[in-house]
C-alpha cells in the first residue's frame, strides 16, 4: 500500500494519471466521430479525408514543441496540452459545421500531440532507465482502462442501438437502460474530465526536476541514426494497422460496426493484463530480444493478413496485432539507454516527427495498390517487418552512450549537435 501510495504522490503517478486523462478524451473523439460528423454536420468522403489530413498536422509538425522550452518548463507545457487536448473535445459536439470541425479538430490534436511529445520526454527523464519498461507498460495499460471505459460509457449512454445489436449477437438479454444523452454532453463530459485532470496535476504534483538541462534547439545525431530508423519502420507499421488491417475486416469479412466494436474492446481489456507482462519481459530479454521478437511476429502476422480466408483468423490476426504494439516500448528504453540525458527533449519532438511521416504517405499510396490486389499490401508490410528486422539485430545487447549499434562498435561516440 506504502507503494502505491507513493507511486502516485511522485512522477510516476503524475504521468499514469494523465496518460488516462488523455485515453478519454482521444478515444472518445474517434469513437463519436464518423457518426457525428455524417449526422450533424452532413460530411462526405471529401470533407472527412481533410479533416484526418488536419488531424495529423500537429504529428508531423511535433518537434516545433521543443521551440516553446525555453519559455516554458517541460512538465507545464504537457500539463498545457492536456488541457487543450481536454478543450478541443468538449468543444466538437458544438460546433457541427465543416470549418467549426476543422478548428477544433486542429485544436485537441495540437494538445495531443504536444502532450505525447512532452509525456515521452519526461518518462525518460524522470524514470529510471531499470524500471522505464515497466512503467511505460503500466502506462499502456492505464490508457487501455480509460479508452475501455470511455467506451462503455458511450455504449450506455450515447443510445440504446450498440446495446441491443450486442444482446443480438450473443443471443442474452442485458436488460441495462441507456440515458440517450447525445453527441454533446457526451463529448463535454470526456473533454471536462481532461481538463479537470490536467488543472489537477498541476496543482497536485510539485515540479519534478530533471537531473539534466535539456537542449532547446533542433539537430539530428548520427550516433540516433538506428534508434530514427527504427522509429520511421514503427510509424508505417501503425498505419497499416490503423488504415488496413480494419478495412480487410469489413470489406473482405463483413465485419459490422458492432463486431469491430467488439474486437477494439477484446484488444482493450487483453492490453490490461498483457502489457505489464510485456514490460517485463523487456526488462528480462533486452531491448534487442525484445524487438527481434516482436518483427519476427508481425513478419508472420502480416503474411498472415496476406493470405487469410477464415474471419475467425483474420480476427484472431488483428487482436495480435494490436498486442504487439507493447513491444514498441523497447524502442523508447533503447533510445533512453544510448541518449546523452541532454538530448531527450528535442529528439522526442524530432521523433514524433519522424514517426509522422509514413501517415502522409502511406494511406494514400497504399490506398491505390489496395485497388489492384489488398493482398500486396500486406505482403508490403511484412516486408517492412523485414526490414525491422535486420535494424532490430543492430541493436547491441546491451546499449549504451558510445554503444548505440553493432556497426562501428567502439568507434560511435557522443558527438556535437549538428
């Protein structure tokens, strides 16, 4: 209990807490959106794919955050962009035009996006490199629990439609009423209680200083040039996952609204218990081990999607999927093992960045192969894995400052910005 308590009087407990501030807000919004957006605001096709376009703006444009250090501290910016991402959501249900959703949608992706970059920052500052795995899954799971929950609370309470089509398909009786609240104060609720949590742990928690005065200018190190690759190859394979692997689950197996609401919730609830366990394992394994065995996986897991003909496989395919996404934590100890402590918050800006650019490209080009064969694009994507791969045996076994890869071991030493 001593534990505990402590865990949330110090930073650890600070990022947990806003780590589900966050989930609630973000999965909420995309929860609610393509609905609210046909509904209230009668968008098309053309409307929407601006509207992602805008969202992903701020990700692309992450490493500007490090521009603002030197006018504000690290732990008041991601306090800052909590609240906006807060704000920006509890204004969406209100303003249904198409420039009013344009706006808005700029705002809470600004403050997720900037929060994501500060959050990733101050873990690696802030937590011990030995425990960084752990707490970086606990991290995961507290996310999964409020994106979890969230989602109930929509199903409950948005609208009786989700509930019945879930009696139906498992052929029970819930017998649960529903409150039919709407968009709006579904929408104000979820952006509230971030922005609640945000003024909170402001005031709450003390400022936590880092040991190491951070670097508040942009550069690009060749001794990273591992760790960005391996971000960049991370970045593609979440955009085959989030734009792909869920449209094979409707356009090739039929998979309904409330059957792909069913898996996102199976994939929620299995990322509580799998991802302190995959922590763990990072710790015991190593960050090489680690990512070596997770490409191998997905190399089988996107050749796999390639060939599938069975929905049941195909769903059991995607629910891996999503699970090994924990693994992506070792990239993050890696860089925090090699990194001089100095550099941590201008490369978790830069990247951010990095990790954006495969979602300017990808969906589009990919979008035209899907076209000719869907089949391709996964064979693609295992591909990439590949690639993965063979930087993953890069990774020394035991990464360090003037130890970042297994080129050139020995000769890679701290070098002056760039």
């Amino acid at each position: 209990m001593k534990r505990i308590v402590s865990i949330f009087r110090g930073p650890e407990g600070m990022l947990l807490l806003m780590a589900m501030a966050m989930a609630v807000s973000l999965d909420g919004w995309f929860t609610l959106l393509n609905n609210f957006v046909v509904e209230r605001a009668a968008f098309t096709g053309r409307e929407i794919g601006f509207l992602q376009s805008i969202r992903e703006i701020p990700g692309f444009m992450a490493f500007a955050a490090v521009l603002l250090l030197p006018f504000i501290k690290e732990q008041n910016l991601a306090f800052v962009s909590l609240a906006l991402l807060g704000i920006g959501t509890a204004m969406t249900g209100y303003f249904p035009t198409e420039y009013a959703l344009y706006s808005t949608t700029l705002l809470m992706s600004l403050g997720f996006h900037y929060y994501e970059t500060m959050n990733q920052s101050l873990t690696l500052q802030l937590i011990d490199k030995k425990r960084a795995p752990v707490h970086l899954s606990h991290q995961l799971m507290i996310r999964s629990i409020g994106a979890f929950l969230v989602f109930l609370v929509i199903m409950l309470t948005f609208d009786d439609a989700l509930l019945r089509k879930v009696e139906g398909l498992f052929d029970i009786s819930l017998d649960i009423p529903t409150l039919n609240l709407g968009y709006e104060p579904l929408y104000l609720g979820m952006g509230l209680f971030t922005l609640a949590v945000a003024v909170f742990c402001k005031f709450h928690f003390p400022h936590f200083p880092s040991k190491d005065v951070q670097a508040k200018h942009l550069f690009l190190r060749r001794r990273y040039w591992l760790y960005y690759a391996l971000t960049f190859m991370g970045g593609a394979r979440r955009q085959i996952f989030m734009v792909f692997a869920a449209f094979l689950m409707v356009e090739k197996f039929g998979y309904d609204v409330t059957a792909i609401s069913l898996l996102y919730m199976i994939n929620l609830v299995a990322n509580v218990f799998i991802a302190p366990t995959v922590g763990k394992l990072i710790v015991k394994l190593g960050e090489r081990r680690a990512l070596i065995f997770e490409y191998v996986g997905l190399i089988l897991i996107f050749s796999g999607y390639a060939i599938v003909e069975d929905h049941h496989w195909a769903a059991g395919l995607y629910i891996l999927d999503h699970l090994f996404f924990a693994f992506a934590i070792a990239i993050k100890t890696y860089f925090q093992k090699i990194a001089d402590p100095k550099d941590i918050a201008s490369t978790a800006g830069v990247s951010f960045t990095i990790n954006h650019i495969a979602a300017v490209g990808i969906p589009a080009v990919f979008g035209f192969i899907w076209l000719n064969d869907p089949g391709i694009v996964f064979w693609i994507g295992a591909g990439m894995a590949v690639i993965s791969l063979l930087l993953a045996f890069l990774v020394p076994r035991h990464p360090e400052e003037g130890n970042e890869t297994t080129l050139f071991k020995g000769i890679a030493r701290p070098q002056p910005a760039e």
